[in-house]
C-alpha cells in the first residue's frame, strides 16, 4: 500500500504532557514522522507534524480529534491532494532550492518591515519555511528559514528592503559552517570602541580639524591609508606619554562590547582585535577583555614624548588580512570559519579574507564588500546574526559569572 501524506496540527494552552499525548495518539496507526515543528508563544502551543499513513485517514482523523478534545485543543487534519501533482510537504509553486538564514534586527521591529520582507522573499520565488524569535535585548530579532531558487536574487532583493524599511537584515546560507565559526575578529577604532582614538590624541594636541579631516577621507577610501596614517601622526609629535595614558583611559567601548566578547569565549571562540590604530590602545583592551590576539601599530615615543614616527611595519590594508590569516593559522582555524567584523576602507582586504565579513556601521565602501551589514550601535547583535539567540546569550553570560 502506497503511504498517504498528512499534515496534523494541533494547538492551545501549552502544559506538561502535550506532546507525548499528541505523538500517543499517532502511534496507534502505522505512520513514519516525515517532519515536525513545535513552539509556543505566550503559553500558547501549536505543533505540526507530517506523517506517512498506510491504513484509515478517517481512522487517524478520530484519534487525533479525540486526543485533541480531551486536552481542550484545537486539531486539524489535511489530507494531501496527489491530483495537483506536488510533492507533500513542499509548497506548490516554489522550487527546490538552497536554505537560507535571514535575521532581521529593529529597535523595534515593527509589522509593515516584516511584510515588506515576507514580499520580497515571495516575489523572488522563494518560500519562508519558518519564523523564530532570536531576541528581544539590545534588539528585537526575529530569524526567517527561507528556501530560494536564487539565493544571489534574495539577497539582492533583501538588501534592497534593508534599504526600504531602515531595519537590519543579514542573509547567511544554511549549513553547518554557520554555527562552526571558531576565530572572530575585530577592528578596534568605531567598532570595538566608539571612537577614532587618534581624532582624540589629535584634539589633545590642538589639531582635531586636520587629523579628523584626513581620517574621515581615509575611512571612505579616498585616500592611501598607509599615507594618510603617517601624515596624521607626524601631527602628534609632541605628545607625552601622560597624554597618551589619559587619552587611553578615557576611550568608551561600543554598547554590547563586553557581552559580545565575553558570549563568544565563552562558546570556544578565539577573538581578537586588528588594528590599523595604535597599540597603546589594543593593550588596554586586551587586559581588560581577556582578548586572545591583538595586532596594531606601535607609535615611536623618545624621552617620554611622540616623535610623529611609527616604529617597524606599518599595519594597513593589507596588513590587517595578514594578521587575520596569521592568527587563524596560529589557532588552527580555517578561514571559512573566521568573522571579522569593521567599519571603514581599511577593513575591506579583512573581511573579504573571512569567512564571514561583517559591517558594522559601516562606510559605504565596507558595506559594498561585506557578506552583511549591521547598522544598529549594539556590538552584541551581531551574535544573532552567528547564529546565536538571546536565551543562549544570557545562559553564556549567567555561566561565565558563576
């Protein structure tokens, strides 16, 4: 006897108990689970499961309705129609294809972004499988399972409703390697803190407008970064090291740095910084967060005073892809499972390098290159775009205190 595909659903007031009733109940007829999803929101249970049948449809409708009613549940049985010519359990009209993840991120996420999202997932043919909430702190988070038959027309069409509805969306192809990502890094200069740390040396030494105007263009890729870093330090010399020491202690770590840091350790992740700024900076970071790895350039200091000089390889562009392969190799981690996450021009060779390159509020010239961008000023959220939900986040959290 060829088997008959059914699609059983069942919900109401989630208890104990539910579920081994429901799967009771299927198991006095001869079936095989095809497939099977369960949540519960606001106590409210639903529970879908489909199932290969060889026996009585009408029989497993009265099961399933009886065991349904003794819970004061609401059930539902659908026969699938052979006659259309589908597949059972793939939905008509939509093709086969590849998986993907698609995070959204809003503060808040409201529904017209998600409709416009859910439009632009159907107007490219391809189907939203599931929904999940991934969380509700320092950002509303929901994750969509989306099976297209052009993933490269999803993700055009999602960037441009990123644009549309102002909200984060990250596209990531499903697979193991999503959540198998081992090193993590990060630039230091607006990502990983909030400042540009050599716009406030350059303030302390009188000469804000200039340093700042030379890095605004550098960030943007409009000048040589290499050039444009060493004409801005040769406008520090004279700075003391007492300068440096209150300019150091003074920087701000972007919100959600610690819990970023502290969530990826704690889940075997090796993460540092690569610097195209300076290591009296990295230095303090890397004590104060337990960084793995650390890579910057080293100002020139002489009788306890800046020279305007840097002191042995310059750390650019380039540079900072090298460090990203030398650290993953000194870890043992491929580059496929490497993220590096930044903001400006200077990041651009880094994140093509990674497995995963991530723009963090970033210049125009980063987002273009980048595999997804994140414009929330949360460092954290970008945990939910790895893969990792806000319920696991505070478990990380709430382990590594005690």
């Amino acid at each position: 006897m060829e088997p008959t595909s059914i699609l059983v659903t069942i919900s109401g007031r989630d208890r104990p108990g539910v579920t081994a009733w429901f799967f009771a109940a299927l198991a006095a007829h001869d079936v095989d689970v095809r497939d099977v999803e369960q949540v519960v929101i606001q106590d409210r249970l639903i529970t879908a499961v489909l199932i290969d049948l060889r026996g009585d449809p009408a029989a497993l409708r009265h099961s399933v309705t009886h065991a349904a009613d003794a819970l004061g549940m609401e059930c539902e049985v659908v026969v699938a129609n052979e006659s259309d010519g589908a597949t059972p359990g793939t939905p008509v009209g939509v093709e086969r294809g590849s998986r993907s993840h698609v995070i959204m991120m809003g503060r808040p996420l409201r529904p017209g972004a998600i409709s416009h999202v859910a439009q632009c997932v159907a107007d490219v043919g391809a189907n939203i499988e599931s929904v999940t909430r991934l969380a509700t702190e320092p950002v509303f988070s929901i994750e969509m399972i989306v099976r297209s038959p052009d993933p490269a027309a999803l993700r055009a069409g999602l960037v441009r409703a990123a644009d549309d509805t102002g909200i984060d969306i990250a596209v990531e192809q499903a697979g193991l390697r999503r959540r198998a990502k081992r090193l993590v890094v990060l630039d230091v200069d607006s990502t990983l803190i909030r400042d540009e740390a050599i716009d406030v040396l350059a303030e302390r030494a009188g000469v804000g407008g200039q340093v700042g105007d030379i890095t605004a263009r550098a960030m943007n890729g409009q000048l040589d970064f290499a050039e444009s870093l060493r004409a801005r330090v040769a406008l520090l010399e004279g700075l003391t090291v007492d300068d440096l020491a209150a300019v150091r202690d003074s920087l701000e770590l972007t919100p959600g740095a610690r819990t970023f840091v502290r969530t990826l350790r704690r889940v075997g992740c090796h993460v540092g910084v690569v610097s195209g700024g300076f290591t009296f900076v990295t230095d303090r970071f890397v004590a104060e967060l337990g960084l793995d790895f650390a890579a910057a350039n080293v100002l020139e200091i002489v009788d306890g005073r800046l020279t305007g000089r840097l002191v042995g390889e310059l750390l650019d562009r380039a540079g900072k892809a090298a460090a990203l392969r030398r650290f993953a190799e000194r870890f043992g981690v491929p580059l496929s499972q490497t993220v590096a996450v930044g903001d400006g021009a200077n990041d651009i060779d880094m994140l093509e390098a990674a497995g995963l390159g991530v723009a963090f509020n970033a210049k125009s010239a980063l987002r273009a290159a980048a595999d997804t961008s994140v414009n929330l000023p949360y460092l954290d959220s970008i945990l939910f775009v790895l893969g990792i939900s806000g319920d696991e986040v505070a478990e990380a959290i709430a382990a590594d205190d005690a």
